[in-house]
C-alpha cells in the first residue's frame, strides 16, 4: 500500500547544531500522525522539511512517493502547510482572504468556487466572513488559517501547534474539522506542545528528543508498554 509519507535517516544541522538525528518513520493515508516533543526536539525542522521549505543535510522523504528534494514543485501539489507563526492579512475581509489564496491555485472559476465554498464550510464563520481579519479573535484566526490550509483538499496537511493560544471551545472546534478532514480521506501530520490534544486526535504519534526519535507507535500500545495513563507519562517513561 502506498504512504502517504515515508522519512529515512533524515538529517538536518544548524552550523554545529544538530537539530535532527537520522530520523525514521512513516504515515499511512488516512492517518493522523502526532509528533511531539519538547521545544528544541526538531519537530518544526521535521515538519518545514516535509513542506519543502527546508533542504535536508541526509536522508529521504517522500510525499505518496514523490521525492521531497528531487521534486519539490510536484509534492507541492500533494501538500498544505500551516505554521505555528502563520498570519492572515488584517486588513482583507475573512472572504477576500480565501479569494485570495483560492486564487494562488487555480485559475479555474469552478475549482476556485469549490476551495471557497469548502473553506466557507469550514470556518463555519458565517456573515463574519464580510468582515476584516482584524476584528477577529485569535479563535476566528485559527479557524480561517485552518480553512486556508484543507479548501484545497490536500492529500497530506502538515499542522503546527494548530490550536495555539486558543480556550477550550475553539480548540474543539478545530479538532472536529481535523478529525473531519482525514474522514474524507486527507491525512495529517500534527506537531504539538499539547500531548493530551495529540493523544486525542492521533493514530499514531512519535515521540522526538534532541532530534532523534525515542518511541513511535499507536497510543493505546504505548500505554500497556509504559504502564502510562496518558501521552505525557508515557513520554517521562520513554526519556528515562
């Protein structure tokens, strides 16, 4: 069956740093993989990699078997990609903002009229939409990013820390459009601080330390191996 992704002995260095350590794993289709780890662990190297943003220093990746560094343009089409930092432009309505990234894929009226109408579903923001991002709250944000990143019916979204800074409802909500997505057949890659949200929402997880992978499986396994009752025991038990 082909995966969705596959990550060999990938390796990545700052200068004398070495943010990852020939890391290896792989994603099925349909999946939600959760990566986690402590800051500093690589899981934001790992992800920009996987987006093309960053080159490799070794190892391979690849995107329903297409190769990250050989063929860039091509995994770009298979892929969306939202940051932990990422922003919307303030002074753009919700909707003239999905116009506008609508309109950086297709050419296509039909096509960009189905990525608007799918990205209107999924904000569920409603006559909000009319109005500028800058009266939004960081809930409204998320909800319009997270649209951006799925209107486009990926075949894999990379999220980082997709429910950042947000109260319990609006992750949620955010949650439930995740689990939705890989309902239709996407499959996420999910990197967060919040092992509790990763254990909800995850297949399967990897756990990162200083760049190298310690323990990788589905959560209910990795609870019977450590004895743990959740992600973040099982996580103090894995780095012991």
């Amino acid at each position: 069956m082909l995966k969705a992704c596959l990550v060999n002995e990938l390796s990545k260095s700052y200068g004398n740093l070495a943010a990852l350590k020939s890391i290896t794993f792989e994603i099925s289709q349909g999946e939600i993989f959760g990566l986690i780890g402590p800051n500093g662990s690589g899981k934001t190297t790992t992800l920009r990699i996987l987006a093309t943003l960053l080159k490799p220093d070794k190892g391979e990746v690849k995107i329903f078997d297409v190769d990250v560094a050989k063929q860039p343009d091509e995994v770009r089409k298979l892929i969306s990609y939202l940051p932990e930092e990422a922003g919307a432009y303030k002074n753009l309505s919700g909707l003239e903002y999905l116009k506008f990234i609508a309109d950086l894929y297709t050419e296509n009226p039909d096509k960009r009229n189905e990525f608007l109408e799918r990205a209107t579903t999924i904000t569920a923001l409603g006559d909000r939409l009319k109005d500028k991002v800058k009266t939004y709250s960081k809930g409204m944000t998320r909800k319009l990013l997270l649209a951006r990143a799925l209107m486009t019916n990926p075949k894999l979204a990379i999220l980082d820390e997709p429910t950042v800074g947000l109260d319990v409802l609006n992750s949620l909500e955010i949650r439930k459009i995740i689990k939705e997505f890989t309902r239709q057949d996407g499959t996420v890659l999910l990197s967060s601080h919040n092992m509790l949200e990763v254990e909800f929402l995850s297949d399967r997880v990897a756990l990162l330390k200083q760049g190298e992978i310690i323990e990788t499986g589905k959560v209910a396994e990795l609870k019977e191996k450590y004895r743990a009752r959740n992600l973040e025991e099982i996580f103090f038990g894995a780095i012991q």
